[in-house]
C-alpha cells in the first residue's frame, strides 16, 4: 500500500533537483503513473535530475527515508517496469540524453540512458559503424530503458540481444555510492561481471546513467526477403528447416494470418495477396557477395519446403515498405480495439513448430484470438492474447489461458520472457520457470545490492 | 593459514564418493596443489565426485564444517584459480567429463565441466556446428574452466570470448542447493543474469556442474594471412589501421620479435625471415566469396602501411604451420629457462600502440626482457615478463614491473586482465582498477552466494 511521502522528503529533493523539475501536479503523476502496459500506480513524486550526482543525491535520500525509488526511461516497456506498484518517487532520466562520444578508434559509443535507440543508431551509422539491437520500439525507446530490460529485435538473431553490446555502466546504487562495471576494453574479467547482472535487472539493483557500447563495423549490403505460405504450419516447418541447413542470416520474422489482416484492417489495404496463411521476412547482411549467396540460400530453402511465393525487396523503398509492415504490427494491433495481452515468450530454436501447436490448442481450449508473430529464429515469439476488454468471461478466460502458456512454454525448456522482461506483468509467474532455491539466490543478490528494498518494488518477484 | 581437517570430515567424504575417489597420499596433494601458474598450496584432500548429487553432498559438508573448497578443472590457468591457498578440500571434476548432448535442432551442446575444450569442437564440428571460442591451451583445458574464468583466444576478435555462448548453468551452491541458471532458449530475461554472473567467476561463487552451450554453423570457408614487418610499431599501427578501415576478420594475432625468436630456439630453425621485427597472424572465415574478399582487404590495408611481406596460407597444412607458431608461444618461452610471468592485460582496441610504447619503457625502466603477443584486435596482449629466476634482483624488479605495468593499463582506460582471471596471482592488485566501493559491492554478492565464504578462498579479492 502506498504510504504517504515522509515530512520534509519533497523538500529536500526540491533542494537537489531545483523546483523547475520537480512535477507533483495530478496529470504529471497520472502519467508518469503508466507505461507502454498501461497499468501502474501513479507516483507521489516526480523527479527529473540532470546529473550522475544529483541521481546519487535522490537515492540516498530515498533509502535513508525508505521511499520507493522508480527509474522511468521512455516509458515504452510491456511489463510495467517503468512506473510504481505503490506510489514513491518517479525518477526520469529525460534530462541525461546525450551521446556522450562516438569513439572511432576503439569502436564505441558513450551515452547518457535517454538517447533514443534509433538516434544512437543514426549518429554511429554516419561513421560507418553499427549498433545492432533493433526492438520494434527504436524510434521512441531509449538505450537505457534497452539496457534495464535488455532489448531484442529483429537483428538478434544474428547479432544478439542488448548484453551482447554493453562493455560498462556507470550506475548508482540505491545508497547511493557511484560505481563504474566494465571496461572500455572489449574484454575485462576482473571481479564480477556486474555489467552483464545490471542489463536486465529491470531498475531494481542500480540506476544506470552512463552506459558504453561496443559497436561494429556497418554491414556494406543487405537484402531482404519476403516468402508467403499457405498456412502458419508450413511457414514454421521453413524456420526449422533453414536452422537446419545452417542458414543464420541477420533476421527471421515470423507473421501469421491474423497478424496480417490487422495490418490490412489498420491500413485498409491488403499487405499480402489474399489466401496468405503466413509470412516469413527474412533479411540478410554483410559483404555484397555473402548477402547474395545467402539470400540464394534462403530462397532456395523456402521454396523447397513450399513456399507460395518468395521475392527479394528491390530496393531501398521496398524493403522499408516489407519491414513497414513488421514494425505496424504492435499499431495495428492495438487499433482493432481489442485489448492485447502481449507476451513474448521464447523456445529452443528448433521447438517453434511445437510453440505454434500449443497456440493452436490455446485458441481451441479458450476460445480466444491470438494474433502471432516475431523473432521465429531465436525461437522468440509475442503471442498476443487479443481480448473484448468489456467482456469479464473472455478476460478470465484469458488470464487462464496466460498462466497455460506460460507452463506449455517451460515445458518445452524454455523461457517466459525472451526480451521484455518481467516487471510486475508477469512477476506471479516467475515460479512456473523459477525454483524456490532460485528465487531466494536472486533475493539475495537484490539484497547485496539494495538492502532497504527501496530501488522499482513490486517488480520481477512475486508478492 | 591452513587449519587441519575437522574430526570425522574425511570419513563423511569418504562415504559420499567411496573411498576409491579420494586422494590424501602427499604425491597427490602436491600434484593437486599446483595448475599452469605453478604456484599455490597443497589441499588437505583431494575428491574425486561423480554426479551433482555428490558435489552438493560435499559443499554441504564443506559449509558446515567451514572446510575450504576449490574445484578444480584441467589445472590449465595462468592465475592459480584451481588450487587452494590454505589447504582445505580440492573438488576435482575430472569424473564429469561426459558430452551429454549435441542438439542439432536447437543447435546447442550440453557438456560436463570437465569435457576438453577441443575434443567439443570436434565433435560439434562433426555435425556442421561450431563452437568459437580457442584458448591456447584447448587441447588440454577444459569448458568449465573455460566457463569458470571466461576465457578468450584469438577467434574472440570476432567470435567474442567464452560467455557470449554459454546460455544456461547447472551449478551447486556452497549451501549444497542445487540451482539451474539461464535457458535453452537464446534469449531469456526472467530475472537476474546468474548465468553471466557465474561466467569469470572463478570457482567463488558456485560448482558448476552441467554446462549448455550455444553453438553456430560452422563457416563454410576461411583465409590465414601473415604479415611481416620491419618493427612492433608498423605492426601495432597496421593492426589500428585496419580497424579504422572497419575490416574485422576472425582473429587478428600480434607477435612480436623476442617471442618470435624464443619460437625460433625452440624449434631450432627460423620460423619467419631474418630481420622481421614483428608479424600478424590474421583469419578470415564465412562464406568462401567474403573470405576473399576480407583477406584482399587485410592484404591491401597491411601492405600499404608498409608491411615487408604479405602471404597468404596455401592450404590447409601452411595454415596449421601458421597457426602452430602462434600456439607455440607460451611453451617456447617457458623452454628458454627463464621464469615467465604472463598478464593478459587489455586496452581499448584502439590504444594498443600506447599499450606498446608503455612495454618498451617498461623494458628499458627495470631493464627487463619482455616478449608479447596476442589478439592485437582486441587489444588484449599477453605481456610475459621473461626473469632469471635465481636473480632476486631480477625478480623484485619485475614485480615492481608488474604493478607499473597495471598502472599504467588502468590509466589507458584498460584491464588487468582481458581472459586469465584473477586468481591469487592478480588479487593484490584489482584495487589499481576497482574503487573500494566496487570491490565491497563485489564481496556482498559473493556473501549472497557463499554466507561462509568457504568456495575458494583468497581469490579475486585481496586478503
């Protein structure tokens, strides 16, 4: 339950922050209240600093009082992990987004949590550099908020999640000494790895607020490639049979048919020729001459497990329009009224096949509809519960048929949340994966971290 | 100091693995008393389990008895991690040595600690599956060491080092529960990274008993280029040079004159032409089209920064002649008598130049032989002070040397050690790199794992 805000609290803050950016207004904590799920508990406080100093300032003042402390990014996660279980103070890092450094000599880039993900992208693409982790979200999340939850994307499959490219953090802990993990160096094995435990921790170890990444050379070409099938079946039976060829280009989505006509109904026009069971958009980068013979390869592939139709995008404007349609669909989604219960659960690799049958048989035994799509290669799927929000019955229904999921996930070994995290979403269904011994391991290392409990409470376990 | 085995604890042992799996006879002792670093103290004991089930038993003897605990692997470390520092018990996993599975379909292996590094890569390579990473000594170390310290090898450049494939853990708690970290699933975010935590960690925090890794297809194709150069520094520039034209091969190895002609007396016959002052060992590998394409580049970009001679492998027989030069290093150096004392420490890839300049003044300052090499890409050199070990005189400069050369690796914003761990051997100086508050966080997670702290004590962190 939240509790009010300890005498004198707000004040103190006020002195650190400057009162130009503090927000205590009703619509400020109404909106720093929600995120991209939008469920959560409006805030008593928002913060806004602007420096690795005043964030210190802030959590030490928070864990000397016992506040809840929040760090809120772009607010565009799925599983609430950006906004209070019971008020407290919203700290938002909308003050520290600056690229701090595109170092061309040693292959990285230094910046503040805000910057948003497709900037970044831009600004290190200019100099002939990559930085690969592309969730649906780029234009408007932030590497910050990447980092926390540690971010997919399509290019997973080729180049890794979020992890893959964090070198160091600079971060505060919730007693607000200042700690730097990592290493410029693109290898670094002293102590602990501390960077890799705080990518994906969710905000509840360390608020992050310097974060530098390795990057890579930009690919010189890339080609993509649309393949149409008759039925969700066929496209799955592609995937596998390409991971068994070996073919691992840059992406492998997978869309399936009810995914496609919300596109259609949002566009209002036709995306696919009509009878599309699913499609397959495959991409592939790297030198020109490896691009063709892989793209060759999967088009080879695709047609031998019959495919109704394979074309490679023509141009430039072709593949923005292809991959358009990938990144409309959360949008279109959404607009179809429904309400949609996103959950990007994720197999073994070659266990997709497996994966869409237990969606099939959710669909029959709860009588719902469920749109899906995703990263088919990395076995990473968001399966879209899609829910008549006024109809209590096909809401409950849903909640069972969530919690069904989530067992039919781990009986396959794998795992609840491929790239979204858990947050409070879906933090009663950490048992399901989770043994008890696991979980009171994780409790302790939160607690070696935060020992007030102060730093996103609610969030990753259970009640 | 060592303390004598509590009464009844070696019978307790005994009883868990059968007395057949035991070792107290003083050959054994001692020779389970040392690894590569050639150094430590014996164990009281030496186990010999079988199964998890008989690991947790001895942790959970060990924890309550307050005995020391070292697992050890195949002794191959550079840093002392698999020997104790004050007697207690060494776990030795070579009983767990089995390749469980080789899942072609979801294109992961799962192995015991103690399978040899490359006999995995044989097999997997069976399959068309390939298993990245190359430590020097993977003819004889095995993964969980391997896991254990993180380690690199030249195919790292590319590849990344040992943790960007280890996807899930079966461990044992020094408590004695019995814990499974990560997924099957190449992406999995359901609460904190253990997995990665676990990965470096250097026997301190858990016994890692079942290891799963990921794997990728094997490339169809690859290219092994040597350059030589007239000096260290038209090497270490054209290793920068190549970076900056954003050409990443697969390794890209430094080696430089006193390393070359140790390989030279060791073998008893010149292995590169008289006069050369340093060469590059640089792989390509993908599809045949790329790899011709990326060993052009290396070609042109060494040649215009004034390499002496650019040749390209033949066949596959030149190649593993090259290759063997590289992998010759540390025993040709250790064959010139004198005593080497290897630090594999690393800069931003970009400063290896500075890295260089800071060797020779090192050389000219304590008037020391030094011969390096190593993954020049990622900045990571293996810099092996040679000392006449019956000369104190020698000796004492040399550690002062040591903590020069660590100093002044910090101040280029690099690492004290790129893939070797820490161990005992580097534990007195990780304060150069980390600030007390890092290091105190660094010792409450390992309270979280080992509230004892009886899992191999007098690592990592100074005493």
């Amino acid at each position: 339950m939240a509790r009010p805000l300890p005498e004198g609290f707000a004040a103190a803050v006020r002195e650190v922050v400057g009162p130009e950016h503090i927000r205590a207004d009703v619509a400020s904590l109404e909106a720093y209240g929600q995120d991209a799920l939008e469920q959560g508990h409006p805030p008593d406080l928002v913060v806004i600093p602007a420096t690795t100093r005043e964030v210190a300032a802030i959590a030490r003042l928070c864990n000397e009082r016992l506040v809840p402390l929040v760090v809120r990014g772009a607010g565009t996660g799925y599983t609430g992990g950006a906004v209070p279980t019971r008020g407290g103070v919203v700290v938002s890092m909308e003050r520290l987004n600056r690229i701090i450094e595109i170092d061309e000599t040693n292959l990285l880039a230094i910046v503040e949590p805000n910057v948003v993900t497709a900037d970044l992208q831009r600004a290190v693409e200019k100099a002939g550099l990559f930085y690969p982790p592309d969730p649906a979200s780029l234009d408007t999340s932030s590497i910050g908020g990447n980092v926390a939850e540690c971010a997919g994307g399509p290019r997973a499959f080729k180049y890794g999640t979020t992890k893959r490219y964090v070198l160091a953090l600079e971060a505060v802990l919730p007693t607000g000494e200042i700690v730097e993990t990592g290493s410029k160096a693109v290898k670094s094995v002293v102590g602990y790895d501390l960077t890799q435990l705080l990518v994906g921790s969710e905000g509840t170890l360390a608020i992050i607020t310097k974060i530098t990444l390795r990057l890579i050379p930009k690919p010189p070409a890339r080609a993509t490639l649309l393949a149409l099938f008759g039925d969700i079946q066929a496209a799955v039976d592609a995937v596998t049979a390409l991971i068994r060829r070996r073919v691992v280009p840059a992406s492998l989505e997978l869309v399936d048919a009810d995914s496609l006509s919300a596109v259609r109904d949002h566009l209002g026009r036709e995306v696919v020729p009509p009878g599309t069971g699913a499609v397959l958009i495959v991409e592939a980068d790297g030198m020109q001459s490896a691009v063709d013979d892989e793209i060759d390869r999967v088009a080879d592939g695709c047609r031998e497990v019959g495919a109704m139709r394979v074309s490679v995008a023509a141009d430039e404007n072709d593949r923005d329009r292809l991959w358009n349609v990938r990144r409309l669909l959360s949008a279109s989604l959404m607009a179809t009224g429904l309400l949609k219960i996103n959950h990007d659960v994720v197999v073994p690799r070659g266990r997709v096949p497996d994966l869409f049958r237990v969606i099939q048989e959710l669909k029959k035994t709860f009588g719902l509809r469920i749109a899906a799509f995703g990263h088919a290669g990395d076995g990473n799927i968001h399966v879209n519960l899609m829910v008549d929000r006024t109809n209590p019955r096909e809401l409950a229904r849903a909640k069972q048929a969530e919690r069904a999921l989530f067992e039919r996930v781990v009986a396959l070994e794998g795992s609840i949340s491929g790239e979204h995290g858990i947050g409070f979403a879906k933090a009663p269904y950490i048992g399901i994966e989770l043994s008890p011994e696991e979980i009171a391991l994780m409790k302790r290392v939160k607690a070696a971290f935060d020992p007030n409990g102060i730093l996103n409470p609610g969030k990753i376990f259970p009640a």
